[in-house]
C-alpha cells in the first residue's frame, strides 16, 4: 500500500486554469454563506478596503442610506463584473483575490438585508464603471462622467435601504 501511495506523491499537477462562474449563479450560491449579521457588511467592505492599501475610509450612514469611500485599488470594470465569481476560486493567498473576496462578501450580506439597490461607483480619475445590484439584477455599466464633485479616484459604495 505504501509503494501504490508513493506512486501518486511523485506526481505532479495534469493541469492549471481557471474557471468563469455565471454571477446569477454564484449569488444564488452564496445565500447559504450569509454573515451572522448581515449588518456587519460594511466591516468586510473596510477591510477589502485595507487589503486594497487604502490610505482613507469615509463612512456616511443615515436612515435609508450607507456610503463607503475609499482610494487604493480600485476595481477593474472585468473585476465588477466577474466579483461574485471570485467567492469559488482563485489564489486564496494573493491580495488581489482577498481584496475582491472580501468586496463580494460585504455586497452579498448588504443585499441580505433587502435594500433597493447597492451600487459601486469606480473611478480612475479619468473613466469609471458602476456595478448595480439588486435583489433580481447585477449590471456594470461604463461611466463617462465622475460621479462626485472633485473627480479624483475613489470607489464609492452606496447602499439604499428599501423605502
């Protein structure tokens, strides 16, 4: 049995790849993997946020809104699109998975609370993209103008609670 063991420790991997995950389908995936409390989104959201290398995190909340902003990495319109997919693969020890893995947790648990909508505003400083969520739909969409004032490269997440 030993030898017939050892045999298969000498070998080495048939192959390496990657693999896409329809985004319906992973969200759909990750209502078993619900935060405890759901309310504890925005703490996953600050630390995709640290794991990104921000240098600042701003956090405005009143009655029906939550607004996160931060600098340091700032996802790719291919990252949005394809963020709920990163909950099923990928290198778990590099940065970058962590980063998007812990951004598509916090997303998942604030859609666990029902809001209308949560969206992620990315902006380079130059040109942008939005990621809309909600319960029934997942767009990204390009965006040619800043969404806020000053222009300078941010991401902004906003989650509006359900009126």
């Amino acid at each position: 049995m030993q030898s017939f063991l050892a045999g298969y420790q000498e070998g080495g991997p048939e192959s390496v790849g990657h693999f896409t995950l329809d985004p319906k389908k992973a969200r759909e995936k990750m209502k078993k993997f619900q935060l405890t409390d759901p309310h504890r989104y925005v703490l996953m959201l600050a630390a995709s946020a640290i794991v990104g290398g921000t240098e600042f995190i701003r956090c405005r909340n009143d009655a029906d809104d939550l607004v996160l902003e931060y600098n340091g990495h700032l996802p790719t319109r291919g990252e949005l699109e394809n963020l709920f997919a990163s909950l099923f693969g990928g290198d778990e020890e590099s940065r970058e998975h962590r980063r998007l893995r812990l951004l598509a947790i916090g997303l998942n648990a604030a859609l666990g609370l029902s809001p209308s909508t949560v969206t992620v505003d990315s902006w380079d400083g130059q040109a942008g993209h939005r990621l809309t969520l909600t319960r029934a739909a997942e767009t990204v969409t390009r965006l040619e103008k800043c969404p806020w004032a000053d222009g300078r490269p941010l991401v902004r997440v906003h989650v509006r609670e359900r009126v």
